[in-house]
C-alpha cells in the first residue's frame, strides 16, 4: 500500500518541479539586469556587449531561450555557468557536500536537542529549569542569525580562540584522513551552533507544548495507574503522541535551513551552495541559479513525503493508500 | 573534492562520537576540544601570527632557508575562475595577478617599466610599437613563452574579452606582427598614445597559447588550473574556500619571489575578514572598514598601506552625475547650486573616516600628469546655493522645499525634488547628500539598486535625476575618463556617459589627446577639458577613494596591487 502512495508522491514531484522551474526562469529573466554586467565590470563598449550577449544566447526572444533551457534539463544538461564557464551541475555538486554538512548538523543536532529539551521542561512544568528552558527558547528564536553569528565569532573564536573563525579547513592543514575531518569538524562547531540555536528553540517550544497537553490526557492516566514509571509515560505515551506537530514543523525545515545557511555561509565563510546561491543572483549567473531552484525545490518535496510517511510510523491510525 | 568518500565517512565517524554520551544541543563542543590544540591555526596561517608573543607555535612546515614563509591572504569573494584574460572582474583579478604577467609593469608613478618585454620601441609618432621580449620566460608548463602567445593573447582573448582593453585598444588597432619569437609589433591606423599604459597584468595579462588555442577561452578547464608565467605557481582551487598558489622557482626576475607559498581565503562579509585578521587566521587585508582600522591601528604589530590602486580599477572618484536630459538638471545653475550646498569635507571624515581625500579636480590626483591643479571647484557654500536656486526661479517659502516658479520645462508650483540612484553600499553617501542639499531647500529620494539593477535604471532606461557612481579613472584617462564625457559613450553601455553630457569641444579634445604621444601636451589637453567640465559640472566629484590593506609587521616589501606579493617577506 505505502509503495503505491509513494510512487504516486514521487510522480506529483515532477510537475512541481517543472512549475517552479518554470516560475523561476521568468523571474531571472524579467528581473533588470544581466549576467553581462557582472562579466564586464564598469567598462566595455556596445561592441563588446553584443559580442556577450549573442554568445550567451541571450539575444533570442524569451519563449526560445526557455524551450532551449527545458529541452536541455530534460536530457539532464543544466547548461554552462554564464561567469565560470564550467557545467553547473558540476559547480553545485561540488557545493553540495558542504551545505548538507552544515544544514544536515543543524537539523540532527537541532531535532535531538530541541525534543530533549522541549520534553525534559514539560516534566516538571512550571519549574524553575522549566522557565529556564522557555525563555532561552524565546531569546533565541527572537534573535536575528547574523547578530547571533558575529557574537559567537567575537565570543568563542575570538576571544577563547577555541573555534576557528573561518572557513572550513584550515589554510594548509591537512588535506585528508583523521585529521582533515577533525580540522573540519572544528570548523564546523560554530555555525552548525548557530544555525541549530533557531532550530532548537522552535522544536523545544513545540515539544514542550505537545507534551503538557499530552500529559493531561487519559491515556497517560491509565499508563501512570498501571504502575509505569515515570519515565516511561514521558517518553512512550506522552512524548511520542505529542511529536506528531514536532515532525511536521521538522520536516518543513529543510528550506528554512538553507534561508538561515545563506547568512551563517557569509559570516563563517563556509564554503556551501548557499553562498553559491548569493553571488549566482548578484550576477545574474541563470544556469547556476536554476539548477539550484531544482535542487532545493526537489528536496522541500522529498522532505514533505519523508514527514507524512514519519506521521505513519508515529501514529497508526494514520494510513497511507 | 579530491577527498573521496573516506574522509567524509570519518567526518560523520567523528561526528557521531562525538553525539554520544553527551548532552544534546552541545554536540559540536567535545569534537573541538579534541581537536590538536588552539594554536593549531596559527602554525598553518600567515607566518606574521608568529610574533603575536604565544610562544608556543610549532614552525611553518613550508619554512625553508630562503625564509619566505606563507602569506595568507583574505579574498572577499569567489574569483569563479583564475583567467584575468578573459574578464575585468576584481574577484578574479585579484586572486589570479600573482599566477600571469604583462608585457609591461607599471613604476610608482604609472610609468612602463619591462616585465615580458625588456625593451621596446614607439616609430612613426605612434603608431607603431616594437616591444623585444625576454628570451629566457617559461611557462609553468615548462613550455618556452614566445611572442606567439602575445598575438594569440590580444587577437583572440583581450580584444574579445576584456572589456577594457577591448574598449579602449581595439578600435584604433591595426594588425599585430610577429616578426620573430621574440618581437612583437603593434600597428595603429593612427598615432595611439596610452598603449604602454594599458600592458600590465591588470589590463592586458598574457596567457600561454598552447592551452588556449582552439577552445572557447571562456570554457577552458586551465581557467581553473591556470598556467602563467607570473612569480606564483597554482596549486589547488577549492571553490568559495581557498586558492593556494607556491613559488614559482624558475621565475625570470632574479632572486623573486620570497615567499613560499600564498593561500587566498575566501571570506565574503568584511567584519569576519577583520576577525580572521586578528585571530591570526589570515595576514593581509585588501581593505579595512574606517571604524575597525582605528581598533587595528592600536596593535602596534599591524602596518597599513594606503594606495589608489585597487584590483578592480585604479584611482576612482565618488561621483555625482547629473540627468541632463531632466529639466531640473539641465540648468547649470541648480547644478551649481548642489555642488555649493554640498561639504565634501565631511563626506572624507563622515563616509571615509579620512581615508582619500577630497577630489581636487576631474581627473584623479593618481595620474599626475593628466590631473590639473589649481581648478576653480565650487567651494562649500551654502548662501551661494540659495541665491542660485532664487535665481534659477525655485522660491522657498520658510524652510521647506522650494517651488517652482517661472523654471523653462517646468510647471510652476513643481516641488524641487528628485531622485539619487545608488548601489545600497553607498548609502551613506546618499544619507549625507540628502541632509546637506535639504539645507538649502531639494528634497531628494534616495534610491538604492543592486549594481545590475543600477546599471539597467541608469544606462538603459536613464530613469533617474542625480545618482553616485565609482568612476575609477585607472592608469590613463583613455581608459577611465574618456568613457565619461564623450559623447560616443552615450547610450545603454553601464558605466559610461551617465550624465548623457556633449560637448564637440570636449569630444575634439580627446580625440586629440589619444593621437598625442607627447605627454605633455597631452596633459594640457587634458588640462583644458577638466577646465570645460568643470565650468560646465555634468559631475560633481566628491572625493578620491583609496583601499587601505593591512598586514602584519612581521612582513614587509608589499606592492599596492597587481603582483602585491611579488616582493614580500615574512619573518619566521
């Protein structure tokens, strides 16, 4: 049964695709301004500018540059970057690895903590470490990413010399083994902190409320007077059945994530797609742009597929057909 | 990545040994600790961090007896390829001069001075150059470097693709010889006066033939792995990370360079650049923000180095051009008017914190030759605004914005307010114009657009009344001043006649000054057409920038640009 409603999920994943695609290549190219520009710098004369565009393609009428791009997708080619003159498949792949490092920490670390938090405040409501929990939520999701990147920086790199403050290796460290990965993991701490401390406040809030609500109901009356500890009622009655929000707003934060990278991959200077992203629309870098809309558009689908299955799995009265 | 999948299982090894047993939501700290030790990023960074007084640090592995050591260099933003042949980009200028060379260097005070070329020849008034090369210049490739690749080099990549040389060079030139390997001559269908100018490796870097020959040098791999015949050899490139360039031992000039080795970091936002800086991370700044250079100024172990010359354009000016297609800006007398209201002084304490100064004339202080003293620039005034604007026909009534009665193509009772187009990096300039000229009575909307946007509004469209542009006058004024006040450049190309200003006088002029070989009498020529600007203000020029690059004083013997490093060392 869920192979069937998977299959289906998947085959609705290419006509979304396709539309925001389609919606993304009207905006690059309605939006003033060309890749041309960036090329050039301040200087060129008519010349040189006829020369570009006629190179590019981007003298032809729109309708013909879009069958052109869609034709080309289809066969899998995404075309040359306009500004490095190399396949973009080629230069978003080798972003990639980078930004789901990063995000794919975020998000892991983010759920892990956020639910622990979230759950252990709920046991004792009202408390002390409960009002502790709570309000650092709320100081923390109220708080703008780039103001919390630059304190991290100026506090726990700067100042204790702990973390690095750039980058994600080392200049000249080591380049493979053991020691590279540490060197990146090193690199990694910060900003994954920073860009998990928004995550976790959301996810703790929600678990907290989830399981307060939880906690009242009856089936966790019936558990706590058949002598479960505890513990357990938390965790297996409780907890589980409040996760069901939890796993929704987690599984809507892939996207969210790669919006918070754009800021995190600026301040630490890692080297992901998001930063990739950034410099691709202040110079216009079409090719580039749109194989990343298919990308990130193809992941916000898959993770919404990946969150209604979870939801089977959580509760099962949930049934897929 | 190079790295393979192994490197990234142990990462995620690493990772999750570092998740258990530990408190969620702290799961990155016990990876860090166990990391080597906090001095770590000193012994792999920029030798200067040496002196900070730790003392712990472990010798640079790349240390050799010539001493040179490794420069670590910040980079605001991913140069995308490493061809400065084929784009006038800063990014990749920037990160690419150190790996190539051109025919000509430029001295201190922008005069030629032999580079690939050891000599050369101007014949029959200008319009002949003979430049004789250096017999003894290889490729990092080993390849012997010939006048072949100088020909293929102009022919087929600079007058193509570099929007400059091919703006300024490619219209006047004729035919390029190749009379032997080692001569090359540049014939002009009339005397061409700037070419020595425009033959470094900012304007015309000589990249090898038989790499390039054949293939779109747009799409060739080697712009990712470049070879050059510059004092720096590549060696790796890892997109928006780092870029690590070594010495090049076979370079042609004796004895250079000193240092070992130079990895580019990437750092795009400028106050992480800082940071980096003064954690030891990185040892040379392009730039430093006026507030934090007073901080950096404090450590007696940061030099500073104050030059015009920055990779993507020498010796530029903030300029306001005017829309003298608007009625409002079309009467000298309000444009007079805005440049008496406005104090330039405080542009260079408020915008610059002191950094340049102020623009003395049209044409930058940079190329002393072309840059005329002692020009009557309207002083600050703001009494003669008011009686300018009274007598242009625009009424104020108490303190507000002025009216218009009886101004020629405009409606009286017409508000004098209008638009200040600029990229929002200058928005500072744009704020203190606006409380200056309300002083006197203009309202001005300021308009901040992302440079292609500018451009477009701007050169396309010209839907704007004032806007401020960095019009960078580079070595000569046939490149960088030219494009301003001709009235050829007139039209949709950016960064051009923003003012749409003619003058057949000026136009004369130029052309004039382009076919003078004598530098002179080309200067005077000059003289006069900043004389007529002047009169005329189809700009206003607030102040001359400079980059302000900062380094360790462990390290000495920088140039301002181009092969900055050329020259350096590092103690150890």
């Amino acid at each position: 049964m869920t192979g069937r409603y998977v299959g289906r999920r998947l085959l609705q994943v290419l006509p979304t695709v396709a539309g925001i695609v389609l919606v993304g290549f009207l905006l690059i190219h309605l939006a003033p301004g060309g890749p041309i520009i960036a090329l050039a710098g301040d200087s060129g004369d008519e010349e040189y500018y006829a020369f570009m565009t006629a190179k590019f393609g981007l003298d032809r009428p729109l309708p013909e540059q879009l069958a052109t791009y869609a034709g080309n997708v289809l066969r899998g080619d995404l075309g040359v970057s306009y500004i490095q003159g190399r396949p973009a498949i080629d230069v978003i792949a080798e972003r990639l690895p980078a930004t789901l490092l990063l995000a794919g920490t975020a998000l892991v670390g983010s759920s892990v903590a956020g639910v622990a938090l979230g759950a252990w405040a709920a046991a004792r409501a009202h408390s002390i470490r409960d009002l502790a929990v709570t309000s650092a939520a709320l100081v923390l999701y109220a708080a703008p990413v780039f103001w919390l990147g630059q304190l991290a920086l100026l506090t726990l790199a700067l100042r204790t010399g702990l973390f690095p403050v750039q980058g994600m290796t080392t200049a000249g460290g080591p380049e493979t083994g053991l020691a590279w990965a540490l060197d990146v993991a090193r690199h990694l701490a910060l900003p994954a902190l920073v860009l998990a401390s928004q995550e976790v406040a959301a996810v703790a809030r929600l678990t907290r409320a989830g399981v307060l609500e939880e906690l009242a109901a009856d089936h966790v009356r019936t558990a706590l007077a058949k002598g479960l500890s505890d513990r357990r009622v938390l965790v297996r009655h409780a907890l589980r059945r409040a996760l069901l929000p939890v796993v929704t707003v987690i599984g809507s934060r892939p996207g969210h994530l790669l919006a918070g990278t754009i800021v995190v991959e600026v301040v630490f200077g890692w080297p992901g797609l998001s930063r990739l992203l950034l410099t691709s629309v202040q110079t216009r870098d079409t090719p580039i742009l749109l194989g990343i809309f298919l990308l990130v558009a193809a992941t916000v689908v898959l993770a919404n597929l990946v969150t209604d299955l979870v939801y089977g799995w959580l509760d099962p009265r949930i049934r897929y057909r | 990545m190079g790295r393979g999948w192994a490197g990234w299982l142990m990462l995620l090894a690493v990772l999750l040994a570092a998740c258990t047993g530990s408190e969620p939501g702290t799961t990155e700290s016990p990876t860090a600790t166990r990391a080597p030790s906090p001095d770590a990023t000193a012994t792999a960074t920029d030798t200067a961090t040496t002196a900070a007084p730790t003392g712990e640090e472990t010798p640079s592995p790349t240390q050799t007896a010539a001493g040179g050591g490794t420069l670590v260099v910040a980079i605001s933003s991913d140069p995308g390829g490493l061809n400065p042949a084929i784009t006038t980009s800063g990014g990749t200028h920037t990160a690419s001069e150190l790996l190539y060379n051109g025919l000509v260097d430029l001295g201190p005070d922008l005069e030629p001075i032999p580079e690939l070329a050891e000599s050369w020849d101007v014949e029959e008034e200008g319009a002949l150059y003979r430049f004789h090369l250096r017999d003894d210049v290889t490729w990092h490739d080993g390849e012997p470097f010939t006048s072949a690749d100088v020909k293929y080099s102009f022919e087929e990549v600079l007058l193509q693709l570099h929007s400059r040389t091919q703006a300024s060079v490619g219209p006047s030139l004729e035919s390029i010889e190749t009379p032997d390997e080692q001569t090359v001559e540049f014939r002009f269908s009339q005397p061409y006066a700037p070419l020595l100018q425009q033959l470094n490796v900012t304007e015309a870097p000589i990249i090898p033939r038989h790499i390039y020959e054949g293939t779109d040098p747009l799409e060739n791999p080697a712009n990712n792995e470049p070879v050059g015949t510059g004092p720096f050899r590549f060696v790796s490139y890892t997109p928006d990370a780092e870029i690590v360039l070594e010495r090049n031992p076979d370079y042609f000039e004796e004895g250079l360079p000193h240092l070992d080795e130079v990895i580019m970091r990437v750092i795009p936002d400028e106050g992480s650049q800082v940071l980096a800086f003064e954690a030891g991370e990185v040892g040379w700044l392009w730039g430093v923000p006026g507030p934090d250079q007073e901080r950096l100024a404090a450590d007696p172990t940061v030099e500073f180095l104050q030059t015009p010359v920055n990779p993507g354009g020498a010796n530029c000016i903030m300029t306001v051009s005017f829309n003298l297609e608007r009625p409002i800006m079309a009467d000298l007398r309000v444009r007079q008017a805005i440049a008496h209201a406005l104090n330039r002084d405080q542009f260079l304490e408020r915008v610059l914190f002191g950094q340049g100064q102020v623009a003395a004339a049209p044409i930058s202080s940079g190329i002393p030759w072309a840059h005329a003293e002692g020009l009557d620039m309207p002083a600050n005034d703001p009494a003669e605004a008011e009686r300018l604007l009274d007598e242009a026909g625009w009424q104020r009534e108490g303190d507000g914005t002025r009216t218009a009665a009886g101004v020629e193509g405009v409606d009286d009772g017409t508000p004098l307010a209008f638009t200040f187009v600029h990229f929002p990096t200058f928005s500072a300039y744009g704020e203190l114009l606006r409380a200056q000229l309300r002083e006197v009575g203009m309202d001005v909307t300021l308009v901040p657009l992302e440079p292609p946007v500018f451009a477009e509004q701007v050169f396309t469209a010209r839907d704007f009344d004032t806007n401020i542009i960095s019009y960078c006058n580079a070595t000569d004024p046939e490149i960088g001043v030219r494009r301003m006040y001709h009235s050829s450049n007139i039209g949709e190309v950016p960064f051009s006649n923003a003012a749409a200003y003619r003058n057949d006088e000026v136009d004369r002029l130029f052309d004039e000054a382009q076919r003078t070989i004598d530098l002179e009498q080309r200067g005077a020529l000059y003289r006069q057409i900043q004389e007529i600007a002047v009169a005329e203000l189809p700009y206003f020029w607030i102040v001359e920038t400079v980059g302000t690059r900062a380094y360790r004083s462990s390290c000495s013997d920088f140039q301002p640009s181009g092969h900055f490093a050329k020259t350096a060392s590092c103690e150890q």
